[in-house]
C-alpha cells in the first residue's frame, strides 16, 4: 500500500467538492478499488468515502419502481427488496460471502463495471435507471463496455431506479474460488416485453441478448430460444472456460432464467 488523504463528508456535495480535487476517487464499498490499490494498478491521492453519507443509503418501491440508494450494500438489499423484487433480493443475495455483503454497495458495482458483476445483469434486463448526483442515465447507454461507464470524472451514482417486472429470475454460473459468475443471465419479463441482461460472458462487458428478448416477447417460454444461437466471436476466453463455452452457457441459462420465472 502507499500513503493517501483520506476523506469522510457527512453530504453530497462535500463529496463531490471534495471529488473535485486531483486525484480524488470515491470509495463505496471499496471491494474493487482497496485490492487494485494494494496491487498498485489504481493510486489515487485522496479517498472520498460515500459510506457517511446518510441519503446514498436506503432501499423503497413505490409505483412500480425499486429504487436503491448508491451506497446501500448488497446485504440491505437482499432484506429490503424481498417482498417487492425477490429476483433482485436473491441474485445480491448471491454475491461474495457475508463479509462482502455487508460491505460492497450497488453504486461501487455499478460505477466500476466489472465484467462479471452481477448487477449490471439486472440493470440491462430491467432497463434501469442510473441517477447521478447530476443527471440520469438509461442503462443501454451507462454502460460502455469492460470497466467502462457513462459516468465523468467526479460524478457519483447517487441511486438506481429500477422498474419492477411481473416475473424475473437470475441464474449464475459461479466460478468457485471467486463466486465470479462465469456467466450469469437475468430475465426479466414485463407486459410489452422481455429483458435478458447477460454479465460474465462477453469482452465487452454486460450485454442485452436482443435476439432472445425478440423471441421471448412473442412465447414467454425456454423453447423460444431453441433455435437461437449466441456468436462466439466477442465472448471471454481464459482458463476457467473458453469462448465457445461461455456462449453456450448463456444460452443454457437463459432457458434456466426463463423457466425460473414461471
């Protein structure tokens, strides 16, 4: 590790004064960002912590609408969002162990982008909204590829809207050590249409499968995608499974999801 500042606001906009200076970066959770920073391959000058800022923390639905504050950890949402979206509540009940949990927060996931984040699944499917201290942003257009995001330097994912379906379901293909999903879909139906939001699987990052969410609009059933294939061209490739294999794998768990919906 190596020397920085450290800095605790109380509000919003002290955070994001204090995210004005250089070399300053926003911790939430910090379950990305503490470990690169011990690897040296991220070294800010200044810490801003986004965890004493009592309105970022909060989960509530009302018309339809989940909505989770940035800085709300993965163990209050798997409580809070039970009732109104359990699809939601199982797959943050499904990330890490405890400790992770109780620590990493939904708007540190969705700020970094990890490829193989889960909530950026649920994010695509549902087509969310991510609010910023100063503006909001469609997910289709938020996320921008591996580690890549919408967001400009200093802003801070203040809260996620997302528009509760009539049925949903994540199913994850876990790599073990990690609980990484090697492939993880997340279904999402709704009356005019059907979302699948796809995390782990591609170079690019959390994709739509579109072609899926054509077929599953006209029959809400795992046999619509029978004939659907899913290129491999894009897909990751490492030790854990190749590209051909992850493909596979999200058209698998697809028709996992949408039966799980049911």
């Amino acid at each position: 590790m190596y020397n920085f500042e450290f800095v605790k606001p109380s509000t919003l906009d002290e955070a994001v004064k204090a995210l004005a200076n250089e070399d300053a970066q926003a911790l939430a959770g910090g379950q990305t960002l503490i470990p690169t920073m011990k690897q040296r391959l991220n070294q800010p000058g200044t810490l801003v912590s986004l965890l004493g800022i009592a309105d970022l923390v909060g989960v509530s639905a009302e018309g339809g609408t989940l909505t989770i504050k940035g800085a709300t950890n993965h163990a209050t949402v798997m409580k809070e969002a039970a009732s109104s979206f359990p699809a939601l509540a199982y797959l943050a009940s499904r990330i890490g162990d405890p400790a992770v949990r109780n620590r990493g927060t939904i708007g540190g996931s969705l700020a970094n982008n990890d490829p193989s984040a889960c909530y950026p699944a649920a994010a695509m499917a549902c087509q969310a909204t991510i609010v910023t201290n100063t503006r909001e942003i469609a997910a289709d257009d938020y996320f921008q590829g591996m580690f890549a995001t919408a967001l400009d330097e200093g802003e801070i994912v203040t809260a996620v809207r997302f528009p509760i379906p009539e049925a949903a379901c994540y199913i994850k293909f876990e790599q073990p050590a990690s609980r990484f999903p090697l492939t993880g879909v997340f279904v999402a139906k709704y009356g005019d249409r059907v979302g699948v939001g796809v995390t782990g699987a591609s170079n690019d990052g959390v994709f739509r499968w579109k072609e899926a969410e054509e077929a599953l609009a006209g029959t809400f059933s795992a046999d619509a995608i029978s004939g659907l294939s899913v290129p491999s061209d894009d897909m990751i490739s490492d030790l854990h499974g190749s590209a051909e294999y992850r493909a596979h794998l999200t058209k698998v768990l697809t028709g996992r999801a949408v039966a799980g919906c049911q």
